[in-house]
C-alpha cells in the first residue's frame, strides 16, 4: 500500500509539472516577442543619424573623429559619411551641407549631389570623405553629436543631431579627409640695384714716324 501511494504522489506530481510547464511556455514567448514580434529575433543597432523628409531617406550619418581617448582639433577637418535614397516620384538634389558653430564650411567634393527618383541610394560612406567639414569651431570628441543641415531642391532643409564617432572598431578602416599641401613660397630673386658700365678713359691712336722712301 505504501509503495502504491507512493507511485500515485509521484505520478501526479510529475503530471502537475508538465501541466504547468505548458502552460509557461507560450506566457515566455509572449513576453519575449511582443505583440505580434517573431520571438528571439535580432535587431543590430542603427549607425548614425536616420531621417525621413519628403521622400527622401537618410541614413548612417556620422562625422568621423579621432581614434578612441583623441579628439579633432578646432581649425581642422572632418569627414561626414552618410547614405541618402529618393523614394519619390521626381528627382531631388541636395544642394548644401552645412553644421553651424560646429565648422566654417562644409565642402562636397563632387558638388551638389544629383537623386534620381526611386534609383539606387547614393552612398556618400566612405571610407574616403566626399563630405567634408572645414576649419572646426571647436574640437571634436567621440561619443557627442553636432547639429548639421542638409539642403534639397525640393524636400526643403532638414537639421539632425550626428553622432561623432572614434575612428576605432568598425570605423578604424575611414580616412579623415587629406590634409591639403601648403603652397609653395617663390624662390627669391636677387635684383642688382645698380648698374655698372665699363666706360674707356682714353683712346690710344698709333701715329708712324717715318716712311719708306724709294731711291
């Protein structure tokens, strides 16, 4: 009798844990999914600034600075890398970038950048800079973020807070933009300041003494 009372506790408890086990399964799915989101699915973390206006997508925008623990000196450079895709139905242009209290100017090395409408995203990533801030107002360290406005023919002007990352880990492969070669100083000329002239002082004239008289 014992032996059976026991068996049937064990069974029963056995048949309680499966029981509740069940029933704890799709409670932790849920919970880990969401409403409707597939469970343990993946999500990798964006890089950079990411926009919509007007039909036009940007995205990945960061200015690189220097590598991990250094900081961009005011008066240099930087490069902005971004990536930027015209959903719309008629082409766009941008037109100008520029980051005001942050650098002087901001050049774009192949000028104003055209964008089809619903062509393939024009990719400003790199690793060389096509989008370059010139003569920084302030230095830059990795880790903060500087206000910069994009420009469009059509989609108006947009302002976002870029994030400054390190050249270290994924970014350590950019470049920042090519320092530019100083200009080359003329030679010095010397100049006489006068002019010498050799003059004579006299002229030799050779005068015979005597001629040969035939007899």
């Amino acid at each position: 009798m014992i032996r059976a009372s026991y068996g049937k506790t064990a069974a029963g408890r056995l048949l309680l844990g499966a029981g509740a086990l069940a029933l704890l399964i799709p409670a932790i799915a849920g919970c880990e999914a969401g409403n409707g989101a597939p469970t343990l699915e993946f999500h990798s973390a964006s890089s950079g600034a990411q926009v919509v206006v007007n039909d036009i997508r940007v995205t990945d925008m960061f200015v690189l600075g220097a590598p991990t623990g250094s900081t961009v000196p005011s008066g240099s450079s930087a490069g902005l890398f971004l990536s930027i895709y015209n959903g719309g139905t008629s082409s766009d242009t941008l037109e100008s970038v520029t980051a005001p209290g942050s650098a002087a100017s901001i050049t774009l090395s192949g000028g104003p950048v055209a964008l089809p409408a619903n062509a393939a995203p024009v990719n400003l990533t790199g690793p060389q800079p096509e989008v370059v801030l010139e003569n920084l107002a302030k230095p830059l360290r990795g880790g903060t973020t500087i206000p910069v406005t994009l420009q469009f023919a059509h989609a108006g002007a947009v302002t976002l807070q870029v994030p400054i990352e390190p050249q270290s880990f994924q970014w350590a492969t950019f470049s920042p933009p090519a320092i530019a070669p100083a200009s080359p100083t003329s030679p010095a000329t010397a100049t006489p300041t006068g002019t010498a002239t050799a003059a004579p002082t006299g002229t030799a004239t050779g005068t015979p003494t005597a001629s040969p008289t035939a007899s």
